[in-house]
C-alpha cells in the first residue's frame, strides 16, 4: 500500500490518468484570448467616469432631499405662526373691551368685579406675551407712520412737533411684525 502510493506522489503528468486534466486547463488558459491593455485601460476609465457620474448624482439628490426637508419645515412654521396670528388678531378686540371696561368705572358697581376684571385681563395679557405679542409704546413718543396711525393733529405748543399726544387704541406687534397700528393723536404747532 505504501508502494502504491510512492508511485502517484513520484509520477509524473501523463503517467496516469488522473493528472491529465491539468495540462488541459492550461491548454485552456493559453488558447484564451488576453484583453489588450488599452481595450482594459479604457474600460477601467469609462467605470471610473460612471462611478464619478453616479457620486455627483447622489450628492445632487442628498442636498435636493435636505432642501426640500428644510422648505417643509420653514412652511410648517410659516403655518403655524400664520394661524397664531389670526386667532391673536381676532382676540385684541376682546383685550381692547378689558381695558376700556377698566378704565370706565361705576361707582355702583362693586371693586371685586373689577377686580375680577383686572385678574383676567392680566392673564390674557400673559398668555398673549408668551405668544410673542407686545404692545406698542406711543408715551412721549415722535410719531412714526410705521408703527402709528394717526386719526387726528392737536395743537399743543407745549410739545414737540409730531409727538404723540393721546393714544385712543394700542398698536401691538407679534414677535418682530407689527399687528395692528397704534391709533394716536399728534401734536402740531409744538417745538422741533
């Protein structure tokens, strides 16, 4: 038996049948036409443009998706703040009837109901200002057309020219954007 096997580790191709598939695969390989270099280097470099190609896509299509992700989100809180500034907007009448409720007192009517009034209107005002609502100073102030309307010029020769004089309905903005405008009286005849 060990003879046996000293003969396969010691024969050479071709002696026996079952080395014989071996000089035919390199028959095979041989007889293979080999790709010219340049056929290759040009197949090599048309991948290379493709793949290039397809990186610049993708990085097209990823800043596209962050755009569009970003102008959602933008109108999302455009939306938002849109439908804030309509539901404010409805409610300054109802925080204009507090303060002249307030300011126009009857004597018959007893202090805890305007105490009462004054308790709610504060807390009005609270939640409004958490919103972003701020009223508009128009005390001692020159008028500005962007931030006042005036309805009516006072002469008053003890103030300044354009200073407002009386405030007849406060202005308030929302955040940065003005809301309503104040209604106000202007001196005129006054100093410069």
């Amino acid at each position: 038996m060990d003879d046996e096997r000293d003969m396969t580790a010691t024969s050479q191709p071709g002696e026996t049948g079952e080395n014989e598939s071996a000089p035919a695969n390199e028959d095979l390989a041989a007889a293979a036409p080999a790709a010219p270099p340049a056929a290759l280097a040009e197949a090599y470099e048309k991948a290379l443009a493709e793949r290039q190609d397809l990186y610049d896509r993708l990085l097209r299509k990823q800043a596209e998706l962050e755009n569009f992700r970003k102008r959602t989100h933008k109108e999302k809180e455009e939306l938002r703040q849109h439908a804030a500034e309509d539901l404010i907007r409805s409610l300054l009448p109802t925080l204009d009837g507090f303060e002249r409720a307030l300011q126009h007192r009857d004597e018959s009517v007893p202090e805890a109901f305007y105490q009462g009034l004054e308790l709610i209107h504060r807390q009005l005002r609270e939640v409004l200002g958490r919103a972003g609502l701020a009223p508009i100073e128009t005390a001692g102030q020159l008028f500005d057309p962007h931030l006042h309307q005036a309805v009516e010029t006072v002469n008053a020769p003890g103030r300044r020219e354009h200073e407002i004089v009386e405030e007849l309905q406060r202005g308030y903005r929302l955040k940065s954007k003005l809301l309503r405008p104040a209604v106000v009286k202007v001196a005129v005849g006054g100093k410069e």
